[in-house]
C-alpha cells in the first residue's frame, strides 16, 4: 500500500503474495507441489516464518522475492518503503496478532475440527478501503480474528481470504531510513526457489599453455620433416638428370 487504497502498488503486493500462496504447480518443484504445499512444508519443517522472532516486514520481503526471482515488491521505491516501515512494527497490535495467527494456521497442518484452515487449497490477498469496527485505521477481516476465513469457490476448492482493511484513504507514513531490503534475521533459510539459479559455467576448457606449446612444437617439426623429405626428393630428382645426360 504505497499510495491511496487500492493502488497499483497495492495490486502488486497482493499478486506477489496470491502467487506464494496459490495452488499453482511451482515448475521448478522436484516433488511437483503448489507454491502454497510448497511453502506449508517448508514452514512445518524448516522455519516457522510468523512466530515472534520473525519482523513481519522481512518476512514479506522473502516471500515476494520467492515468486519474483528477486525482484523487490513493489516496483516503486517511494511505495516499498511506506510498506515495509508499516509492517516493520506500526500495525496496530492486534492487527499485526491477527496476521501472524492466521497464516500460521493456513500453515500449519490441517485438522478438521481444530484448523479446518490447513488444508485450503489456496489463499488470496487483498486491500480495502472500509470503515473498520474499532474506528482505528487498521483491521484485518474479521474484526482482527485469529482464524482465517474459509470459502469453497466455483470449482469447489476451498480457499481462505486474508483481507487489510484500512479506514483513512491516504497515503501510509513514509520513513527514509527504513532499510531496503530489510536487514536479514539470525537463523534465516531460503525459502525454495527464493535464488535465481546462476547460469551454468562453460564445460569447455582452453587448452594449457603447455599444451598448447607442445601443439606448435609438434607443428613445427611436422613442417621441419616435410621440408626435409621434399629437399631429399629434389637431389634425388636432379641425381637422376645428371645421370640420364651422361
């Protein structure tokens, strides 16, 4: 939310986390899992993103970059930087309570009666401009509730909705020492496929100079030995003339 709610910068927020969080086949999985089964594992075994430990805003950053191939989220400075100093601590408490709690729960694995939640097949994100139950300018849907919102769509998967809504229309607080990207936390692993792969390295190899050296010498004696044998052919030649005129 770089600018007024909903704005472009919104909109690329949400996209970045709808993908990270989406039931789409991530191609470069061996396992052939979703972006979000992907992410369910890594978090159930690696790394628990949403704890206390983990700043909110670094932990955001990490997510888009995972889908981005390192491309930072959004695109426009100015916006990036309101973003990630709101999340780096200025959310109303029980807003920042409410994120943390319910993508733990989407998190984690599912159990039908206690987190119905884990087992959703996707999860989209979204913005509004809406005037929120405690008066104050922020509120995650519902009423800072610590259990997601599930529906079923047409297609008949289930899905939770993670939605901020935000009272005033203006622009967020801007703070230029906000670092960018956040500072890395103690403990951090790359979440898969975070790391743009580097290209492969050339399996050509040039030619020492040893044997390169040996190259020309044997050239050069190749070229030595043609040069004799074709003397000898001459002498012999000339040999064989004076001969015949005797």
């Amino acid at each position: 939310m770089g600018s007024f709610i909903n704005s472009q910068s919104d909109n690329e927020i949400c996209e970045a986390l709808n993908k990270r969080f989406s039931d789409d086949v991530n191609p470069k999985d061996p396992q052939g899992r979703t972006y979000l089964d992907e992410l369910r594992d890594f978090v159930q075994h690696t790394e628990h993103l949403f704890d206390g430990n983990h700043y909110l805003h670094r932990v955001f950053h990490r997510l888009a970059v995972s889908v981005t191939g390192g491309t930072s989220v959004p695109k426009d400075p100015a916006s990036r930087n309101r973003w990630l100093f709101l999340l780096h601590g200025n959310l109303p408490q029980a807003v920042e309570k409410a994120i943390r709690d319910q993508l733990t729960a989407i998190l984690s694995p599912f159990d039908q009666v206690n987190n119905p939640a884990g087992g959703v097949a996707y999860v989209t994100f979204a913005t509004v401009h809406v005037k929120t139950s405690t008066g104050l300018q922020f509120e995650l849907f519902d009423k800072n509730s610590s259990k997601p919102s599930i529906s079923v769509d047409a297609n008949n998967k289930s899905y939770c909705t993670v939605i901020l809504e935000c009272n005033t229309d203006q622009p967020l607080a801007y703070n230029p020492q906000e670092k960018d990207p956040p500072q890395k936390q103690g403990g951090e692993t790359d979440i898969p496929y975070s790391v743009p792969k580097a290209p492969k390295k050339s399996t050509a190899t040039k030619p020492s100079a040893k044997k390169s050296a040996k190259k020309k010498k044997s050239v050069k004696k190749s070229s030595t030995k043609k040069k004799k044998a074709a003397s000898k052919k001459t002498r012999a030649k000339r040999a064989r003339k004076r001969k015949s005129r005797r």
